[in-house]
C-alpha cells in the first residue's frame, strides 16, 4: 500500500462513516503512523509503506469510523503550540479555551496580579485541570516568576497532567481535591474551566464527546452553574488582596457567571470573546 492509496481510502472510510472532516482526520492518521510530513508526502505519494505501517493505518482507521476521537487514538493534543498526552480519563484541550490561557497570561505580563508581587513568584491555581493544559501552558510561557499547582477530583487525570509536566519540563503540584476540599494556601490567580454543560444537553453532543469524554468533566448539573456558583463563593478564601479568578465559559453564560461574581464582591469583571466572537472568558479581581 503507498502512501496516496493510504491516505484517499481512509478518506473514503471516514467520510461514509460521517466522520466530520474525513480528509483532515486521514491525513492525521497518515502523519501519526508513518511520521512523514505534507512536503515528503507531495514530493513522493507512491511510497511505499512497510506492512506494519499498513496494518497500523487500516486500524486507526477502522477506530475512527467507529467515532472513537482522534486524539485518543494517536494520544496527543496540540495546545498552545504545546504537545498534550491524553486519553479517556481527561477532557480533549479545545483551541476555544486558549483563550483563557491568553487572557491569563495577559494579566501576568501587565503586573494586574496583584500589588507587590515582584518580588516573590505568583501562585497560581488551576481548578479542575484535567491534562493539566491550562496550568502547564501559563507556567511555559509566563514571563514572571511563578509556581502552580492544578486540582482535580480525578485521580486517574490527575496522573495524565503529572505525566505532561513531565514531558513538558514544567514544574508544577498537582492535588486530589473536590473543589477547595484539600487546597490549602492563598492565591495570586485561580483559573477553572469547569464542567458547564447542562445535564439535559448531554446527550445530544457530538458522539465523540458524549460518548469518549469523562462525564464528570462536562456535566454542570441542571444549568450548567453549579461549579461556578460554588468556587464563586469559595475562591475569595483563597486569593490573595487584589488576586484574580478566571473562567471559560459557554457561549451563553457570560451574564450569569457576571452576575454571580458581583454577587460575591468581585471587581473589574470583564468578557473575553474566542476566535470565533463567542463569548468564552470571565474573569475579575477581589480586593478585600
């Protein structure tokens, strides 16, 4: 089998399948297996493949079809320019929540953190961090002095996220915790994407979410609130005078979760909207 057989019946395969963007997820497949990029694949598109090649391309795609995610059958995610390992204990990073990542480290290169902190490094705490992509992404590209630590409820994605800062080189604390149940300090930043899907929406999802994802990282009970309403309320235990508490959220959330921070005394609340002019960011500060 040569490259371009490979490539344009696995197309085939994917778009009968129903598989959304056959050609791009059989190029994925195709680069993932034989470690080639487009330039030699143009330059040469009659290669031939070894047959374990072969076989390994006919069964990545035979998973695909059944709608199994491409990242969890090549194992990795690109977020951030940053490479993730992940599986079906945590949720797949989505490039909508880089906007999170940017507006955070936005904050940390204007000095917004808080007052007078140049002096030692920023803490920095990552609520339900699955893969660790949030954290680990601000920690690389942060161009101030800080230390973070990630929590999650699950302890199987908690050793994915481990895993990747590894891989990454980042150093980071990751917690098994229910929410602030064992967090313990006070903050300069906490960032959350937290479950916020209503129940009721779940199982119309795309099957590659609704079926692959982990639950417990979508579902945010009847309207989608609940972990909002609860680290909301909680957080300003835990940030320092003038720290920062920072969400994705759903396209339609926006107001809610605004309405529920100036409820709590949170100041200079703003939106971010994503690439795609979705509302996506909500973030404030507490000063006490």
């Amino acid at each position: 089998m040569n490259l371009k057989y490979a490539y344009q019946t696995g197309t085939e395969r994917l778009r009968a399948a129903k598989v959304p963007e056959p050609e791009l997820d059989a190029w994925y497949i195709l680069e993932h297996v034989t470690g080639i990029g487009r330039a030699a694949y143009y330059a040469d598109p009659e290669r031939e493949m070894t047959q374990d090649q072969a076989d390994e391309c006919e069964r990545c795609i035979t998973l695909r079809s059944s709608r199994i995610p491409l990242q969890h059958i090549t194992g990795v995610q690109e977020f951030m320019g940053l490479s993730f390992h992940v599986n079906g204990d945590v949720l797949i990073p989505r490039q909508d929540t880089e906007t999170l990542v940017e507006t955070a480290l936005d904050i940390l290169a204007r000095g917004k953190s808080s007052h007078g902190t140049e002096d030692r490094d920023i803490r920095l705490l990552d609520m339900c961090t699955g893969s660790g992509c949030i954290l680990l992404s601000v920690l690389y590209y942060a161009k101030c002095r800080a230390e973070g630590t990630g929590s999650d409820i699950s302890a199987k994605a908690l050793k994915i996220a481990s895993e990747n800062a590894r891989r990454l080189g980042i150093t980071a604390g990751f917690i098994e915790s229910d929410l602030f149940e064992k967090i313990d300090g006070i903050f300069s930043m906490i960032m959350s994407n937290p479950p916020y899907i209503r129940s009721t929406e779940i199982s119309s999802l795309q099957d590659e979410v609704r079926l692959y994802d982990p639950v417990e990282a979508l579902d945010g009970k009847e309207d989608g609130l609940y972990f909002y309403r609860k680290i909301i309320n909680e957080s300003p235990n835990y940030l320092e005078d003038g720290g920062w508490l920072l969400f994705e959220i759903g396209y339609d959330q926006a107001e809610d979760v605004t309405e529920l921070m100036e409820a709590r005394g949170f100041e200079e609340i703003s939106v971010k909207k994503d690439l795609a002019g979705l509302d996506r960011v909500v973030y404030g500060r507490y000063i006490k």
